[in-house]
C-alpha cells in the first residue's frame, strides 16, 4: 500500500477497529481528526506487545528486558528521524506534543536570547498553543510580540509578514496548517524571509505532520514540531526537532533523571542532545507505538493520502458550500483537509449535538484560536477535519445530517 494507484480505502479502514463501531445506533462517522486521530491496529498491538512482553525503564540498565526496551525505543527515535528527514536523530527530543515543544523552546532558546526590544513573530491564525507560552516569555524578558495578519479567506498576508520581520526580530513561531482554517502556510517562503533578518523559526506542525509530507532540511526551519496523538499514535507523545547547533547551546528546560552526567551538591554536569531535554523516565510505550504510526503512514504513502484527502476537501467544499444558510469560514487557496463552517441562526454546539445523534462526530467551539474567532466575527464554528480513512459517503452523511439540523431549527 506504499502507491498511490494501490491505495485502498476499505483496506485501510479495515485496520482501525474503532471504524466498525456505532453511535446512537448509527455506524460512526468520525470527522474529528484535527482534534485527535483514531489509532490503527499495529499502535495498539505495540502498545499492548511492550506491556506484556518487554516493559521496562529505559537506558542505563544492565538487563534484558531494559536492553530490548531501550533499542525500540531509540528505534522509535530513529523512525521520527526518517519521518521528518532530519539530518540526525539526536535532534530529536521526545516529549508530551506540540504544545511542550513550543513551551520548551520559548523557555530555553527563548529566555537564553531574547531582551528588551526584541520581537517575536507569530501569524493571526496561530493555536492557543503557539501565542500563550511566546507572551509569557515576552512578559518575563522584555521582548514584543508581534501578529502578522491573515486576509479574509484566512490566507496569510505575505508582504504583511515580510514587512513585520526587522533586525528586532530574534524568533519566528508560525503554524504549517492551520487547525482552525486548514489553511497551509507556505513555511520554505517564510523561513528565507526569517533567516534574511537573522531570526530562528519555529513550526507548529500538529495539522502538518499526519497528513502531508514533512522534511525540515527543506523547509530550512530551525525547530519543527508535532503530536503522536493526531497523527495516529498514542497520546500523551510527541517530539520537536530542533537544529543540533541550536539544541547544543539551550539550557535545560527541566531537571532530573536521565538529563545530566554528574551530580553533586556544588555542580551539576548536564547530558548531550537530545537527553538534556528529556528528564525523568519518559513515555515509553507511547514513544515506541509512535514509531509504528509513523511507519504506518509511511507505508500508505504521503502521495497517496494527500491525494486521497485532496479529493476529500473539494467534494466536502463543494457540497457543503451547496447547501443554503451554511458559510464556510476559510476559503485559502491552499488548505488541507479540515473545513470549518456556520449555520445561520443555528449555534455549532446545538448543531454539534444533533449530528451526534446521527454518529457523525465534529468538533465545535473556537478550536484553541479565540483570536481566529474574533477575526472572522464569530463566537465558535462546527469543524469537520478529514483522514486518509475518511470517504466520499461519509462526506455525504455529514451534508446529510447538516440538512436534519436545519430542518429542526425551522
């Protein structure tokens, strides 16, 4: 299954066993994968494998069951590596997702080099996630933030950007994908834009990741990051990658177990990369079950579930967009497969509860993007985000059920 013309969905469907299941009696249309993935069958037979038959702490132990814990979890290591085409696998850290990647680095990188009259670039359509942890560190060092604006079909204003990034400009944060929006930042621009002022970049990567390919010596980004849990791996697991000159010369985030090689009580020695950034005993099991979704997806092939996705993005926009008294909110050009949409007179959680009783399951709310909210004049949208395991029909159980909200609010 790694070519697109052997790309079968029934197959694939057929290897996540939470698919088969009902809601409400109704077969469940899972249409939620920009909030979290479901998990194919090798994930859960991982982590089901590393409980029952290997299970230990990792590194440093003299042991077979240690030994046997630690190379598949370096393994795992090895696998992200390959994922995102990193030149190294000791740029790669390990930690709970997206979010504490960018709280590691605004704390680490940030703190160590930002001061007084020093800015920091995001985008209008950042997550929560990729605003709070920049001003907090702004708050504590004296550096601004700064907001490049989006256009009306939620598009980023690149000349905006441009002229936003100065000499002051010492860290670029941006998102790949927008979660709210789907919209997809051109990064590879954007980072040459960064590197001519001097400025660092990093990329919020957890809409990226799962669905498109992923290669930072591409991009020439600095630091890039992404969650297990929405590209079909556990929770509660994730990695940044971060440049191994950069990575080298940032402080330890963390104290603990694993990130030092001596202690005593005058000086701490601390470890290399990427254990330095990795204290106490990590996520274990999830770490190696996420090197068997990333080998998961691999193996689908990124060509063929961009195709597959693709297609599900134009039948979605233009049904969707069929149906009266519905306003998709996000219309780029480029966008990946999430739409977000509101029904006039009807409120996303009122229409989010009726679509559960037919089991289509959506997200709705402001998503984590308040601001993106604000932007577009709307108190929350109903979200519907596409996987390679998604269909046409389900597409149209969605069109379907949005009709019978309509109908009930008449």
């Amino acid at each position: 299954m790694n070519q697109l013309k052997t790309f079968d969905v029934a197959a694939v469907r057929a290897d996540f066993p939470i698919l088969a299941r009902t809601v409400h009696g109704k077969p469940l249309v899972y249409l939620d994968n920009g909030a979290s993935a479901q998990k194919p069958r090798c994930v859960i037979e991982s982590l089901r494998h590393t409980y029952e038959h290997e299970y230990s702490n990792v590194h440093r132990a003299a042991h077979e069951l240690s030994n046997a814990t630690t190379e598949k979890f370096e393994a795992s290591r090895r696998t992200v590596q390959k994922f995102l085409n990193a030149p190294e696998d000791r740029e790669v850290i390990f930690l709970r997702g997206t979010t504490e990647a960018v709280n590691l680095v605004s704390n680490t990188y940030g703190r160590a080099n930002l001061k007084p009259g020093d800015e920091v670039l995001i985008t209008a359509m950042e997550h929560h996630s990729n605003i709070v942890p920049w001003q907090m560190i702004c708050e504590q060092t004296g550096a601004k933030l700064v907001v490049a604006p989006m256009d009306k079909t939620g598009t980023l204003i690149l000349d905006q950007f441009k002229q936003r990034l100065s000499r002051r400009t010492r860290i670029v944060s941006c998102v790949h994908i927008s979660n709210a929006l789907g919209t997809i930042n051109p990064i590879a621009e954007m980072a040459r834009m960064a590197k001519a002022v001097g400025a660092v970049i990093m990329v919020d990567g957890a809409q990226a990741a799962p669905h498109m390919r992923i290669d930072v010596q591409a991009l020439g980004v600095d630091f890039y990051a992404f969650s297990g849990h929405k590209a079909f791996g556990p929770t509660g697991i994730g990695a940044l990658w971060g440049k191994a000159g950069l990575l080298e010369n940032m402080p330890p985030w963390q104290g603990g177990g694993e990130m030092i090689k001596s202690v005593t009580f005058e000086k701490t020695t601390y470890n290399t990369i990427p254990h330095r950034f990795e204290a106490g005993t990590p996520n274990i099991a999830d770490a190696i079950a996420l090197g068997a979704a990333l080998n998961y997806v691999m193996e689908l092939g990124h060509e063929a579930i961009e195709a597959h996705e693709h297609d599900l993005l134009s039948y979605a926009t233009e049904t969707l967009g069929a149906i009266k008294g519905l306003r998709i909110i996000g219309t780029s050009a480029h966008k990946a497969g999430v739409i977000s949409f509101v029904l006039d007179g009807i409120h996303a959680a009122d229409a989010g509860m009726i679509l559960d009783e037919q089991g289509i399951a959506v997200r709705v709310g402001q998503h984590c993007a308040e601001p993106v909210m604000a932007f577009f004049g709307v108190p929350a949208t109903i979200r519907a985000s596409f996987a390679f395991y998604n269909t046409r029909a389900e597409v149209d159980a969605l069109v379907k059920g949005i009709r019978k909200v309509q109908e009930l609010f008449r």
